[in-house]
C-alpha cells in the first residue's frame, strides 16, 4: 500500500516571523506610497491658461517696475544698484517652487489639514512677541526674523483662515440657511485672529481678512437676512476701531484733503498723485521716474503702482489692472466649475483666493490713486517684499490645482 507524503509546515522561529512582518510593511509602505503618487497627478487637467499668463504677466511686471522703482534707494542704502532685483527674483523663484509643491497636493490634503493650518499661523503670530524673535519697524511688529529674510506672519494668516473658512463652510453647509450658529463661529473664530492683528498694529491685513470671509460667507449662500444683520454690524466694529486710534483718525483726515498736510502726514499720497499726474497717457519712458528719487517713500514697495502710472503712463497703468482683472475673473471661474462637479470646498477656496487678490489688489490702486486712506498694503505680485509674493504664489498653486482637478471631472461628467 502506497504511503502519502505530508506537507511539513517549516516552523517559523520569532526572528523569522519579525523579519517578515517587517518585509510586508515595507511592501505595503511601498504600495501605499505608488497610490499616493498615481492619485496625486491623474486626473489633472494642464492649469488654466490664462490663469498662468496673467500670473505670469504680473511678475514680469513686478521685476522690471521693482528694479526701476528701487534704484536709487538700492544704491544709497547698498551700494548695488540691483540690490532689489536680485531680492525680489529670488522671492519669485521660492514662490513659483512653492507654488509647484502645493499645486503636487490634492486639493482634500487642505481640507484634511486646515485646523492645523490655523493653529499654525496662531502660534506665528504668537512667536512675534518673543524678543529676539519678533520684529518692530516703525511702531508695528508684524515680522519673524529669520536671518535671511523676514517673515511677515499677516500674509501666511490670510491664507490659512481663508483655507480654515472654505472647509468650515463646506462642513456646515446644510446649517447656512437656517442657523446662526456656523456664522457665530466662523465670526468669533476670525475675530480671535483680527483682534491679534489690531494689536501690531496691522489694520490693513484685518480689513482686507474680515472682508474675504464676509465675501465668502456669502457665496456659500448663509441666509440673506442673517448675512445683512453681520455685515452692517461688522461694518459698525470695523468703523469703530478705525476711529479709536488717533493716528488712523489723522490717516482719514489726511485722506480727505491731502494737500492741507502735503509736508507731513499727506506727503507720500501727494507724490504719488504726483507721479501719476505726471507720466500722462503715455509716460515719461521705463527708468525715467522723478518721484522714486527720494521724493515719493516706499516706491518700491506699497506705492510701485504710482511708478508704474509714471513711467508707463495710463496705458500701463490699464494693462496692470487688466492682468488683475484677467487674474481674478480666472479664480472665480475656477470656484464656479468646481461648484458644478459638486466640490463645494475647492469651489469656496477659489472664491477665497479670488477675492483675497482682488481686494488687496483693488485697497493698493485705490490708496495710490488718493480714493483710499493710506493702508500699507502691497500689490500683489508686483510690490517688492518676499512674504507677500510667496504666499500669493502657494495660493495660485492651490488654485491651479482646483482648476486641473475640477476640468478633469468635468470633462469626464461631460459637463465642458
């Protein structure tokens, strides 16, 4: 009678059974890691074109206006004539790399991580109080020194509570209609970071915060009555705080009629109305400035539109604002298309990120241009200063990424 072979299990000695159990984590690790990359670039559509040019368009501006604008400043201070130039093409560079790193990240990675965002720029604005750490230039502390540059905390806080707000939105989306209570919170919550920000004193960054937070209160469609009560009492606390500090009260009064304080407090807006009385329809010609030579202050920087208006005359003036306009009508049909593949938060993020450019964009002009009271705010893009261009760059990355993902649904939908 035949004999049957046995299978003999080999006996697994605890080394044994470690060692392979190490060996399928990896494996799984492995795995795991290939998914995330494949999810992380299929369905992507290439960026919206125009979003990229007038992106684009913009920093060429901003490198060529910045190097004019800055020469003599650059030579009196540094001794280099491009002393600016080589600064601000740098911050260009960290941008775009910037912009390239969070356009790789799927747009639900910001959903998942936005509270940590928040309490990130939370502890920055904490750490700005450190001595040692913080920084203080003309009575205002706004700035991380970082050795290399400073870090101005007001740009990175617009961007995560704007990011923070798209996703509280999105998660109480159902409540907007009907309650106060998503309003309340979201309200308290910004009012935490506006009260910080009141206190550098940085009005112009709390401004520019309350109102994309109102803007996107409203395009994810909180009740109309309720929205009108917030907006009109926000408008009375916001007014208040205004006239509570003397020297905003003299900013205001100043504005109203500059050439009463045109050696003191109304200067800097009197040569900037200057300047761009003077470049006409045309211009003087690039580089011929009279106002950035030691006339108009921070030409470089807050008041580089009145360079642009001088040099460029209205016609460059006009394409400047055309590029934002291009810039801002992108982002906002970008939120539209993802709100029509039902992505409700990335919809919201482009409304936010749209809104935050336009307004910033549209405070700068109006300041420069004498319609506004003087606030501090860069134009976006443009102005020299590496937080204000970086930050700008991560958030058209972000949306770019909006964008490539919503087009590729769409067209997968048949929606375009």
């Amino acid at each position: 009678m035949p004999i049957k072979a046995q299978r003999i299990e080999p006996t697994l000695t605890p080394h044994d059974a470690s060692r392979q159990e190490k060996a399928a984590r990896h494996i799984n690790a492995f795995h795991h890691s290939q998914k995330q990359h494949i999810s992380r670039w299929q369905g992507l559509e290439f960026p919206d074109i125009w979003l990229l040019f007038a992106w684009l368009a913009l920093m060429a501006i901003g490198i060529i206006m910045v190097t004019s604008a800055s020469m003599t400043e650059a030579v009196s201070h540094n001794g280099d004539v491009y002393h600016y130039t080589t600064r601000q093409a740098t911050y260009y560079l960290c941008g775009l790399f910037a912009a390239y790193i969070c356009y790789s990240m799927p747009t639900h990675y910001y959903y998942q991580n936005s509270g940590r965002l928040l309490i990130i720029s939370l502890i920055l604005l904490a750490i700005i109080y450190i001595p040692g750490v913080g920084v203080s230039v003309n009575g205002a502390r706004r700035w991380i020194n970082l050795q290399l540059f400073k870090l101005q905390v007001g740009e990175i806080v617009k961007l995560a509570i704007t990011i923070y707000a798209a996703a509280f939105l999105q998660r109480n989306n159902q409540f907007l209609d009907r309650s106060w209570r998503p309003m309340i919170e979201l309200l308290l919550i910004t009012a935490i970071f506006a009260t910080i920000l009141i206190k550098q004193p940085d009005f112009g960054t709390t401004m520019v915060m309350v109102a994309v937070i109102l803007g996107m209160m409203f395009m994810a469609g909180v009740n109309a009555k309720r929205f009108t009560l917030f907006f009109l009492g926000v408008i009375g606390l916001m007014t208040a705080i205004l006239v509570a500090a003397p020297y905003r009260v003299k900013r205001l009064l100043t504005f109203l009629n500059p050439w009463e304080h045109q050696y003191d407090e109304g200067y800097q807006l009197v040569n900037s109305l200057i300047a761009i009385g003077s470049g006409g329809l045309f211009g003087s010609g690039l580089g011929q400035s009279v106002q950035k030579h030691d006339y108009l202050p921070e030409a470089h920087t807050d008041f580089i539109f009145a360079i642009i208006a001088e040099e460029l005359g209205l016609i460059g003036a006009l394409v400047v604002i055309a590029l934002f306009v291009l810039l801002v009508w992108r982002a906002f049909a970008i939120g539209y298309l993802a709100d029509r593949v039902r992505r409700r938060f990335a919809s919201l993020l482009a409304y936010g990120i749209g809104l935050t450019i336009a307004i910033q964009a549209l405070v700068n002009i109006g300041v420069t241009t004498g319609l506004l009271p003087t606030k501090g705010l860069t134009l976006p893009l443009v102005s020299y200063g590496g937080s204000s261009v970086v930050i700008v760059c991560i958030s058209l990355g972000i949306l770019a990424r909006i964008d490539a993902e919503s087009r590729y649904q769409a067209k997968r939908e048949g929606i375009i």
